[in-house]
C-alpha cells in the first residue's frame, strides 16, 4: 500500500481530498466495529475532525490512512464504551435463518456471518479483506502485533466458513 505523505502544511485543499478518498473506507472500517450506520457516520466525523486537528503535528514518515483509521478506531471504542449495554455487540445472536436463502445475496450472507465475530476478528477481517491494508499495517492501527493480526483473521474466517456451511448450506455447497 502506497504511503502518503504529510505535507509540511495540510492544506484545507489537501484535506478536502484526503477526505474525499477515504471517507467510504473509514465509514465500512466503523460500521464492522459499531454494526450502526449512525454511529459509524458520527464516528467518522469525529475522526476526521481529530485528525485535521492534529495534521500539523502529523510525522511526514507515517502512513496518513493508518493513522486516521487509528483514530477512528479509537473514536468506535468510545462510542462502545459509552453506550449502556456493550455487551450486546459482542454477543450478537444468531438471527433465525430465512427460508428464502435463494434470494439472499453473497453480501448479505457474509454481513450476518461478520455479526458472530468479536469485535477485533471483525476489524481484521473488515481491515484485511475489504479495506486492502497489510496485516503490518493493521497492527499499526489496533496496536497488536502481526501474528495477532494473522492469529485473528484465522479465526474468524473459520468461524465465517462454519456459519455458512451450518446455517446457509445451500450457499456453502455453491462456494
């Protein structure tokens, strides 16, 4: 993954653009940990008013998406923290299995397999395989090493793969 630099000065300009191509990964990154489309929007937000706040303070060395998905994640874990009943995220239940598994499409499936997930598994995975960064890189950013990282991603992918071979069997044979 490319790094960016800091300019000397981020420039509302540069900041403007650096927004713009990162707001939808920052949203999805939210949403894997929150699984609240209007926590997530709040989250980003804050995140990168965080961010334009401390851009002048900002190491020309360091990989700027990094660092906002950084904040970002630090951001969901306040959000969390603060709602009454945290434990419901952590310990989603299974939902009953539709009996229409025909018209439920690969996205939908995969979104109720990511619900079973604990909330670092989801964040790897969501880190990982839909936002492209390296496992190095999501180390930078949950502050875990990269055998934990890989150690993680493991285990939720395996526990991805057993929810849809048991609850979606249809759809596990068609893989």
């Amino acid at each position: 993954m490319e790094r960016e630099k800091a300019p000397e000065l981020f420039r509302e300009e540069d900041f403007e653009k650096f927004f713009k191509e990162n707001e939808k990964t920052a949203f999805s990154f939210a949403y894997s940990i929150l699984m609240n489309r209007e926590d997530a929007k709040d989250a980003v937000q804050e995140g990168f008013m965080k961010f334009y706040k401390a851009r002048n303070r900002l190491d020309a060395n360091r990989n700027l998406k990094a660092y906002l998905f950084q904040i970002v994640k630090n951001v969901c874990f306040d959000i969390l923290n603060s709602r009454k009943n945290t434990e419901e995220i952590e310990n989603i239940p299974l939902k009953e299995i539709n009996n229409r598994i025909e018209s439920m499409d690969r996205k939908k499936i995969i979104k109720e397999a990511m619900k079973i997930l604990n909330r670092q598994e989801r964040m790897v995975i969501s880190l990982l395989t839909f936002e492209g960064f390296s496992s190095k890189e999501v180390g930078e950013i949950m502050n875990i090493s990269d055998s934990t990282v890989r150690n993680h991603f493991m285990n939720g992918r395996n526990k991805i793969k057993n929810f849809i071979i048991k609850n979606y069997p249809d759809y596990a044979r068609a893989l």
